[in-house]
C-alpha cells in the first residue's frame, strides 16, 4: 500500500505536464471552434493554472503550439517511466519534478499580484497583451496540483536522503582524496 501511495505521489509531476499539454492543445481548439462552449470551459478552466509557464515556454524563439506540445506529452510519459522505477532514475526524477514544482509554483507566485491589464508575458504570434483577469489564488486545480507535485519533490528528496543513508552509491565504500593546492590528502 505504501509503494502504490507513493507511486501515486511521483506521478503528480507528469500530471502537471499532462495538463499543460492540455492547455496547449486547448488553443487550437479554439481558433478551429471560437463558438464551443465545452472547448472554452476546458480553455479557462485549465488557464489560471498552466498559463505563466506555458506563455513562458511558447515565449522561446523557435517553439510553437505543436512542438510545445511534443516536448509536455514526452515529458509526462517520461515522468511516468520515472514514477515506476524510482531507484534507477533518482536524479532524473528529482529534476523532473522540481521543474513541474518550479511551473505549479511560478503560477502560484503569479496569483498573488493577478490583476487585468497587459501582461508582460504574451504569445509571441499573438497581440501583445492578456486581458483576463483571473483569480489565480482561488483555483482548486491549481492548489491540488502545487501540493501534488511538492509531495513528489518530497518523495524524491527522501529516495536521495535514504540512498545516502544506507551508502547505496557508486564509490560510497571508496576512500576520496582531497586536494588543497597542489597537495592530496588521503581520509584515515
């Protein structure tokens, strides 16, 4: 039960990703069908949460909506390869879920000074400019996902922490040298 708990937990990070996959593919659904209201309620109900870190991704010269796509859908099967083998991908995982923290976290930060106006952050394609005002502090999904992905990074610090603890690592049992100057001093 606590291996499954656990599993569950390190796979918060590849739902962030899947979700800002989402959201990206949320936006051609609307260029193609501006009248739907279910693609709209996808649109704004994923928005509050992945929008700073999708326009910051979509910011970078040379990524558009489908190769932004690409990349969160390999990043969240990844992630998925790294919840189920813990112990072979530890610094992977640790990675992968701090940058899913850092995301969730830039979006939480962002919710505290939300107001409508011109954002400083916009898609380079589109008018310079978001007018929506959102209430970023209010959101359920995005408060659930900040905490999922901060239980993963605790999951991978205390998989790191218990690997020090038992010397499960290469050259753990090794003496290390260490040089100061030109001189290198042996451990007893």
């Amino acid at each position: 039960m606590r291996i499954a708990i656990f599993t569950l937990m390190r796979l918060a990070p590849s739902l962030a990703y899947a979700i800002s996959s989402i959201f990206v593919l949320s936006m051609p659904l609307l260029e193609s069908h501006p009248s739907s209201a279910s693609a709209w309620w996808l649109h704004m109900t994923i928005l509050p949460v992945m929008r700073e870190p999708i326009y910051l991704l979509l910011a970078v010269p040379g990524v558009g909506i489908w190769s932004a796509t690409i990349l969160l859908m390999l990043a969240s099967i990844f992630g998925i390869r790294v919840a189920l083998q813990p112990q072979r991908h530890h610094r992977s995982g640790f990675i992968h879920a701090h940058i899913a923290l850092i995301a969730t976290g830039l979006t939480i930060g962002r919710a505290a000074v939300a107001q409508a106006g011109l954002s400083d952050l916009a898609m380079p394609q589109f008018q310079r400019g978001d007018w929506s005002f959102l209430p970023l502090s209010h959101s359920p999904l995005g408060t659930f996902l900040f905490i999922s992905v901060f239980s993963a990074c605790i999951c991978c610090h205390l998989t790191i922490i218990n690997r020090i603890k038992s010397g499960d690592r290469k050259g753990a049992n090794r003496p290390r040298s260490v040089t100061i100057g030109s001189l290198e001093v042996l451990p007893r």
